[in-house]
C-alpha cells in the first residue's frame, strides 16, 4: 500500500509541503495508519481514523481507494466511495480521478467517467456512493471508504459492512472528524470501540486534543493535527480561532466530542455593537419577517442595507401566557410593513415562505418587493456562519432593543447533517428565537444587497 501510493499517486491541489504533481511522500503517522490496517494477516475487516480538518484525509483516502482499485489482487473489485450525500461522496473521487489524469501508468490502464473509474483488465471499478440502505442493495464491495463518517446512519456502515461478505478481505473504512456529543452517532459509537475494545479486527487511530486544554495551546494543536507545520500552518489556526465558535473549533480543529448546539455568542459580544439608535427614516433597508401561525411568535426586523449593517426591531408578536387559541394577526403584521415602506427606503421584504405564501401574494399585490429566503442548508449554513462572523468581527451594529437581545440570547447554534443553523436550545421551549432568525434574513439580504450597485436596485416607493 505504502509503495503503491509513494510510486503512483501525486499530489493534485499544491500547498505548503506538497507541490501539486508531485509524488505524495506519506508522513509517518499516515505509515503508521497504513500498517494498523494493512500489516496484520488476516488483515482488519473495518477500521477508523479520526483526526482534525485539513490533515488531508482527501489525499490519504484516494490514494486508499485506487490501490484497491488497481493493486490489490481483487477481482471484479467495486471500490465504494461512501458519505451521507452525493456531494460528499464526490469529494475523495474527483481528487483520486485527478491522481489517474496526472499518472501516465494509471491513466493508461483505466478509463475515466464522470461518475467512475473502470480498470479493464480487472473488471474493477471505483464510484462515490450516497450512502443509504436503498444504494447498497445488490453491492459486494471489497472497500467501502466511508468520508465524514459523522454525519452518516449507523445502519448504512453497518449494511456497507455487510455487504462484502463473500470478499476474500472486505475492508469498511472510516475517515472523519468527531462527531457532535451524541452518544447514539456513528462516530461516537466507532471511536468508543476503538478506544476501549480489543478487537483485532478493528483498525483505530485517533489524533485529539486533551479535554479541558485552552483553545490556544499549541501543544493541543499539534495531538489533534498531525499536519500541523507541515502542510497545516499555525497562523491558520490563529486566524480561524478569532472567527470561529469554540464548539466548532474545538470539534473541527482540535477533534474534540462537543456539544452541537453550542452557545452562539460569547458573554458581552452582543451589547458591545449597540448604538442605543434607530435605523434614521429614508435609509435603503431590508425587511425581514420570520413568521408562524399560532405557536410561536412572528418576528419584523429591518437593516440598512450596508457591509457593516445596523439593525433594529419592527415588531415582534408573541402569544400571549396561556393563551390556547392565540393566532398571529396577520394583519397587524402587513400593516407594520406597508408603514416601514412609508418610513424607509425599502428595497426588499424578505419572508421564509413556509406559511407564509398568502401574506408574500397580498404585498406584491401591492407592488411591494418580496423576496422569499427558504431555510435550506445550503442557504442557512453560510449565512450563519457570515452573521456570527459579522457579530464577532464587529462589522455589524444594533439599537439595543432588548426583545432583539432576548432572542440573540435564547439562540444556539445547532450542527447536523443538514449542516449548521439557529436553533432553539430545547425543542418546544418556550424561549423565542424569531428575532434572532429573522435578523439572520435581514443581514444575508441587505450585505448581498450593499454589493449591487445602486443604480439597478429599485426600492418600493414611499407613499
């Protein structure tokens, strides 16, 4: 294995330590990882590493993955490149198609697809797997290499496990950061049968830091990144630890077991960015609504359109204590948005469409612009990671109403495989989070909106 990677897989995006197109050199801890899995006879049916981001496990696992492919004496091997999605299970496939592009002796014997490599000779191929039960019907795999294995169903590794029983010496691996503090996710179920079991056919090789070290310990650095100097910079991590939640930094950088939902802002943050003013009248802003029926409380927050954008409150609608059959006065709700279309220079009125389809028709019925702001992850991982960036680089301000700081407070951030998002820190608490999410809204928009030039935004106009 070792041989095959340092003979035939070169290195396809250059960085510090690793010119692109040359032969990757294994570092020793990736040797060391290599014979944990590929030394012993009979050789580990499963096996797990699990370390920091950027140590480049992208690397490792391709050069994994084709010398099953090519070199291990398997026929008609099915090398299955595994993660929870689609776009994930691409990611280690397009840099071991790279390395075949970029080998003359690889490229030579194998013919690439979009969604594939086949090796002729062999009648063996290797393909990225969305892993679900449904996918691995029918598959005998020799290798299942499993990428982010954290956010992936416990019964999918188990099925991939499964379904290379009559290989000669299936192998179900393993490359991923930690995993959230639950105890029922695979990672964390793999990770406590590594450490505290002996089962020889189980290869298990953590890089963490120790519980409790301070986010700025070098030395703690260094346990959970084995790249760390090499090709992985401590000025990196500098810099990312003064942008970064310590839950994220702590699960993503130092490979630590935390909780997801961790507390959004740290202590004082959010009332240093108070002004104690108003959003002047005639400012370009944006309107932004976080809505609901009956349970919850509807959210009207506005921000001037700006980089550096000042919020402040419109209206919040809450139901009352005990009130069983309270539903949000729609009307009341439309009516504080045609008087901020009187008081501002509205350029949009952004709205999370999910019942709220009814009130988004009337106000363009009104010519009033209405732009819709679906809670997909793809939409909401970057703009909470954008806001809280903002908020901890002081690049946004507020009035210092205290429904808004109240809602901040009550908010968490919560991480899962549909990435990262607001949240409340209990299901069906009662503490509010709707001025928060509706702020989230308003600074996606009006920063996107500040990037425009002002020639082509049209605003509503003022009447």
């Amino acid at each position: 294995m070792i041989a095959f990677i340092e003979t035939y897989c070169r290195v396809v995006k250059g960085g510090k330590g690793n010119p692109a197109g040359e032969l990757i050199r294994l570092r020793p801890w990736q040797r060391e990882f290599l014979a944990d899995v590929y030394d012993p006879q009979p050789r580990p049916r499963q096996g797990l590493l699990s370390v920091a981001r950027k140590n480049g496990k992208s690397l490792l696992g391709a050069g994994i993955a084709l010398y099953h492919l090519l070199a291990d004496g398997e026929e008609s091997a099915e090398v299955l490149l595994a993660s929870s999605d689609q776009k994930t299970a691409e990611v280690i496939f397009r840099v071991a198609r790279r390395m075949v592009e970029l080998d003359e002796r690889m490229s030579g014997v194998c013919q690439l697809f979009q969604d594939r490599i086949y090796h002729p000779a062999s009648d063996s191929v290797l393909e990225p797997l969305p892993a679900n039960a449904s996918n691995i019907q029918g598959r005998n795999p020799s290798l299942s290499l499993c990428d982010e294995v954290h956010v992936m169903q416990a019964d999918t590794w188990d099925a991939l496990a499964l379904a290379g029983g009559t290989r000669a010496q299936p192998l179900t691996l393993g490359l991923s950061t930690e995993c959230g503090d639950d105890p029922d996710n695979l990672m964390a179920r793999l990770v406590e049968h590594g450490r505290f079991g002996e089962d020889p056919s189980f290869a298990f090789r953590e890089y963490t830091a120790p519980l409790g070290c301070a986010l700025d310990d070098r030395a703690a650095w260094a346990a959970a990144n084995p790249m760390l100097g090499d090709t992985l910079s401590e000025d990196h991590l500098a810099t990312t630890l003064g942008t970064t939640r310590e839950a994220a930094f702590r699960r993503y950088h130092l490979n630590q077991r935390v909780n997801a939902a961790g507390s959004w802002l740290p202590p004082g943050v959010w009332d240093a960015l108070s002004t104690g003013d108003p959003v002047p009248d005639g400012t370009r802003v944006v309107v932004s609504c976080d809505g609901s029926y009956n349970s919850d409380s509807t959210a009207l927050v506005v921000a001037s359109v700006s980089p550096t954008p000042h919020f402040d409150v419109l209206g919040v609608w809450e139901p009352p204590e005990g009130a069983e059959d309270w539903t949000v006065p729609l009307h009341d709700v439309m009516d504080a948005i045609r008087a901020a279309c009187k008081r501002y220079r509205v350029l949009e009125v952004v709205f999370d469409p999910f019942r709220f389809a009814l009130v988004m028709q009337t106000l363009e019925s009104e010519r009033i612009p209405v732009v819709a702001f679906p809670w997909s992850p793809a939409r909401i991982t970057p703009a909470t990671t954008d806001l809280y960036r903002a908020v901890i680089g002081g690049e946004l301000t507020h009035s210092g109403d205290q429904r808004l700081a109240r809602h901040v407070a009550n908010a968490v951030v919560r991480e899962d495989s549909k990435g990262i998002r607001l949240d409340k820190a209990k299901r069906g608490s009662r503490a509010r989070i709707d001025l928060a999410a509706a702020m989230l809204q308003a600074h996606s928009r009006a920063t996107w909106r500040a990037t425009k030039k002002s020639s082509r935004v049209a605003a509503v106009k003022r009447y």
